[in-house]
C-alpha cells in the first residue's frame, strides 16, 4: 500500500514556514487526486485512471518527488495494459518498479501488481517464457494470499510443460485460499478449478473430474441462474467428464453453460477463421485444444487462453496463435449477446489444407513487393483483419489528404481484401487503388492484380469473359505472370461450372510457356489441370504424362491449391445428433477431408468446432457424403489433401 502521500510530498518541500503552509494544501490536493485515480483503478474505470494520473503527473508535486512519480508510473501502466496500450503501460511499470521495489513492504503491493500487468501483456502475445518470469516476481513480493492470484496466472502458462511448476502453484494457491478465511465456498471453487485444469493437461483425468464436481457443488450446482465463473466451472466439467468417457455427463455440463443456443450463432458467422497448419509449432493431426476467448465490440479477437491442449506448450500456443487471427465484421458481433462475447470456447485441431491464395498468389506476391519496396512493410502486416482496419482506414485517410498515391492505392487494396470491411464498400475502394496505383507509377502485377479483382466480381459467365477481354490488354500480353494468372482462372471450374471448352489449350498455354521455371507454381497447377481435363476425356496416358511433368509425388495437391470443385452437400438435419437435440444443442463445425480422385472424401475430420465436442462425429457423417469434382492421379494418389467444409447444425433445418 502506498503510504500517505502527503508525506512523500512534503519531503520535498522547502523547509520554511512561509512555505510550508502552501505546500500543504497542495500535497492534500495532490493526495486526493491520487487516492481517486487509484480507486478509479481498482473499480476497472481505466479511461479515468489514466486521465487522472496524467493531470497528476503534471503537478510540480509529481515532477519533484520521484517515489510519487514511480507509484503514479505502476498505477497508471496497470490500466495501460488493460486498455491494450501495452507497449505504453510495460514501459510506464519498467520505469516506476525500481523505485517502489526499493522501499520494500510498504510497496510490496504495488510492486506485485506491476510484475503481473507486465506478465499478463506477456501472456496475452503467447511470451509464456516472459509471463512465467513476470509471474514468478509478482508472487515472490507478496506473502499469504496476496499470492494467490499470481500463482493461479504462473500455473495457466506453465500447465502445458509438464515439469511440476503448474501443479505446485495451482496446489500452493489453492492451500492458501482454504487457509484464508475471507474466501467464500465460491471464490474457492474459482481457485481449486484452475488446479483441476492443470491436472487434466497432466492426463490425471478421475482428479481433475472429482476436483471439478466439488467446484460445481460449492458454487450451487446446476442451477439456471449463472456467472461467467459458473460457466467455466461447467465448461471445465464438461472437458474432464468427456475425458473420463463420460458423454453424456459432458453434454449435460456443457448444457448448462448456455452454449450453442440460436441467440449466439451469429458466432459461427466469423470473416476470418482458420486452424492452425499441421505442422505449426509441432502439431500433428492427432494433437486438439480447448481454446478459451472473447470478441470485442471491433471484431477483435482478445484474451485468448488454451484450457486444455495435447503435444505441449508449442501446440497450445499454436492453437491460441491461430485464434489470436479471428476476426468478426462488427454488425455480426452486435447480433452475439455479451456474456457469450466475454467468455467463449471452441475445440480445435490442425488443418492439413494448403495456406495459400490459391491461383493468384504470385501476383498477389508481385504486386505487394512493389509497395514494400516503394513504402516498407505495412503497420498492419502481422495484425488480424479486424485489429488491422482501423491502421488501413488511418493510412488512407491520411494519403488522401496529402495525395500520396502509392499509399493510397496499398491502403484501398488492404482495405478492399479486408475481410472484415462492408461490400457495400467495395467497388469505391477498388476504383480509389486503381487511380491511385496508375497516378503512382505501379508495376504491371500492381494494375493487373487490381485488374482482375474487378473482373472476378461477376457472376461465372460475366467472370470469364471480363478475364478474356484482359487478356487482350496491352498491359496483360506484356506480363506473363498476369497473362498465365488470368489463363488458369479461366481454365479453372468456378461455383458449379465446369471448365470452359477451351480449358486444355489455356492450360498448355501456361504449361509450356518458356519463361516459367520447370517447378513455377503457375506451371505446375497448369500440369494438373491437363492431366484432369485429359483424363476425363479418356486420354489417361496423356494425362499421366502431364501429371509426370509436375515433379510432383501422387500425394501431393499443387502449390497453389488447386482444390477439386465442390458438386455436392450432405445433410445437416439427417445426422442431427440425438442427444444434442434433446437438449437444443446448435452450432457449427469446419470441417475437412481428403479428396480422392474419383471425387470422395476420405480422412474426414473436425478442425474447428462449437461448442466443443458436440458436432463432431455428426459432422464427419456429412463429410463422408459431399463429393466433388473427379482430378487425375496416380493410382492410389489423393487429389488433395484437407479440403476445408463449413457444416452449421440448427434446430430449424
């Protein structure tokens, strides 16, 4: 606790009587001042705080006293980070520890609270290495249960090691709250779940189920009135039951959490959502995760947190890397009720689908090399779609102003292929990147790329004749990346269209263009787009020789995703799961399958799922039934490896 500051100020006064006196009434001023913005923090008002430790720095009281100045820094960089001005609010807690840890006890508080706002920003980017350190030193400046809260957060990020940290904070804490008597059968249970969610990551599942039975008993049971505390013991339940095979009891506690209910499935509706690749931080395709987050007013994805994950701490943060990618266009997150926005979990597992572009990749590539050669990289590179936009609209905004029209034209193309930004928006946007980008001098794969966007927002007949009509542009015949980009997106089936009859000569265009590399990607998907139009005119031995010149072995889909085209859905409604319909279970899955060449799916599996666990096997079912183009292949080859389906389950289907 911070001592009286009065105190503090007083010490740096002048000593004279004349003095004294003013001074006195100022440092009283400047006391309530701080005991306000600090109860501002406390109470989770951090616009306030902030406002009220900003007009407190600027006090001469403040600029003298350096303890003060540092009690200021950590108080007001805790709700920094709270507001995600993370880089602001570590820098402001950095600056302010030293002084505060250098008075001992009577700052211990404080000093723990800043070690675990620098953890929790550590977290909240997947730095577990940082947040474990950051944890340890918030634990070690306090004593009894004021070290509770952080060796709950030491044992969230090491839970996935396996090296005994976890459990013995997660025990440590849970001793602590028993002993303190201020902590009711609630709070307790709140404690005591996170030391059951460790032991389920260490595999000691009968535990964790019991632990976990007496976190829903000290918090009333299965009752219809809940808290998001409620809702996670349940959630919590519902995983250890389900691992300890009971599945029934699983659905049952997942029930009561108020999951896949028709009021929060405009959740499922995300502009951005994508698995993890296997591979990534490990994964295989054996590994899965429960991954807990909450979506903002903006779309943003925030708090992500992994509950539960095999393969260790890479794949879980792999896991919750992926999630930390989501992005929700905002009118969709106004449809999802709050308390389902604060607190929502998903099951995951890793895709086996190629993270390409697809066929336009390497224009795409060319052109975003011209603006970071002219520019540099974009501020908003690593951001997801919806943290992105507001930096795209700010860029934009700003170009226009000053008329620079190559970042006018990156930031209009940003914005336009931004998966969170309105259609009605579109079309201005594309017309606004390609003024900008010929009045800035762009490179041939820069208009064209922008060329063939406005072409591909047709319809099937209206697409491929707008691509013909570019083919005949000076500025296309002149670029072969441009003019064998457009060839393929003509040869290939779009929708439920087939090729176009002159698909094999557009394909032979590009296949024995001498400027492309043997191994070129645009080759190679040319090659495999032959070899399928030739087989299914019986030609199998031309079609072997086309697939022989790709290099590549029967198991492999083209670089560029060459996927076979979709030619039929299963159905929802006739693998609707019993039990789940009994208790008015919705929800979704995105499905994912191998595709033989005959046009089958194989290998179907769950990748993303809500709620967890539910869909699973029935979206498998459907899976097992969609069928899709016929593609050429060696015998025994796939067609293509994880093909990405969307199944929504829903009681009116």
């Amino acid at each position: 606790m911070i001592a009286t500051l009065l105190a503090l100020v007083a010490a740096g006064q002048a000593t004279s009587t004349k003095e004294a006196r003013p001074a006195a009434a100022a440092a009283t001023t400047n006391q309530q001042r701080f005991d306000a913005a600090s109860a501002a923090v406390e109470a989770g008002r951090c616009v306030d705080a902030v406002a009220a430790f900003e007009a407190l720095e600027g006090t001469p009281a403040s600029k003298r006293n350096p303890l003060l100045g540092a009690a200021v820094d950590v108080r007001k960089g805790r709700c920094l980070v709270r507001l995600a001005r993370t880089v602001e609010g570590v820098t402001a807690i950095r600056r302010g520890l030293p002084a505060l840890e250098a008075k001992g006890e009577s700052f211990a508080g404080d000093v723990s609270s800043g070690h675990l706002a620098i953890g929790d920003a550590a977290a909240s980017r997947l730095d577990y290495d940082e947040s474990i350190k950051e944890y340890q030193a918030a634990a070690a400046a306090v004593k009894g249960s004021a070290r509770i809260v952080p060796l709950l957060r030491l044992s969230q990020v090491t839970m996935f090691d396996h090296d005994g940290r976890a459990l013995a904070a997660a025990d440590e804490a849970r001793g602590l709250a028993v002993q303190d008597t201020g902590y009711g059968k609630k709070d307790l249970a709140i404690v005591q779940s996170q030391y059951a969610r460790v032991l389920l990551n260490e595999g000691r599942f009968p535990e964790a189920y019991t632990v976990l039975k007496d976190s829903l008993a000290k918090r009333g049971g299965l009752t219809t009135t809940v808290s998001s505390a409620d809702v996670a013991t349940r959630s919590d339940l519902a995983i250890a039951a389900l691992l300890n095979k009971r599945a029934d009891d699983a659905r049952l506690y997942l029930a009561y959490t108020g999951a896949g209910r028709m009021q929060d499935a405009p959740f499922g509706r995300a502009a951005v959502m994508a698995a993890p690749a296997c591979g990534e931080g490990g994964l295989t395709p054996a590994d899965m995760a429960i991954v807990e987050f909450s979506i903002e007013k903006d779309g943003r994805v925030a708090g992500v947190y992994p509950i539960y994950a095999t393969g260790g701490r890479r794949a879980a943060i792999a896991f919750a890397g992926a999630v930390q990618g989501w992005s929700w266009r905002t009118d969709t997150v106004a449809k999802i009720p709050a308390f389902f926005r604060y607190a929502t979990r998903v099951e995951l597992r890793c895709s086996k689908a190629l993270q390409s572009n697809g066929i336009m990749a390497p224009l795409s590539e060319a052109a975003q090399s011209w603006f970071v050669d002219k520019l540099g990289p974009a501020p908003w590179d690593d951001l997801s779609d919806a943290a992105a936009l507001p930096l795209q609209r700010a860029e934009f905004d700003r170009a226009r102003a000053a008329g620079d029209q190559a970042r006018i034209a990156r930031a209009a193309l940003a914005l336009y292929v931004n998966g969170v930004v309105d259609q009605e928006e579109g079309a201005p946007l594309l017309d606004a990147a390609v003024a900008a980008a010929a009045a800035a001098g762009a490179t041939a794969p820069v208009r064209n790329l922008l060329a063939v966007f406005k072409a591909s927002a047709q319809s099937t007949n209206e697409y491929r004749g707008n691509l013909r009509a570019l083919l005949t542009q000076p500025g296309f015949a002149a670029d072969a990346l441009s003019a064998n980009t457009v060839r393929l997106l003509l040869a290939a089936p779009r929708e439920k269209s087939s090729p176009p009859p002159d698909a094999a000569a557009l394909q032979a265009a590009v296949a024995d263009d001498p400027s492309l590399a043997p191994t070129d990607p645009l080759r190679i998907a040319a090659l495999l787009g032959q070899a399928n139009v030739l087989a299914a005119k019986g030609d199998l031995a031309g079609a072997q020789k086309a697939f022989g010149r790709t290099g590549l072995t029967g198991e492999q889909c083209a670089q560029l995703g060459l996927s076979p085209a979709r030619r039929s859905t299963g159905s929802q409604s006739s693998g609707y799961p019993m039990a789940a319909r009994a208790l008015g279970f919705e929800g979704w899955v995105m499905a994912e399958a191998d595709v033989t060449p005959d046009g089958r799916t194989a290998a179907q599996r769950a990748t993303i799922s809500y709620p967890p666990f539910v869909f699973d096997d029935a979206a498998v079912g459907v899976a097992k039934i969609v069928r899709f183009s016929s593609s050429f292949r060696p015998e025994g080859a796939l067609a293509c490896e994880g093909v990405r389906m969307p199944i929504i389950f829903s009681l009116d289907q």
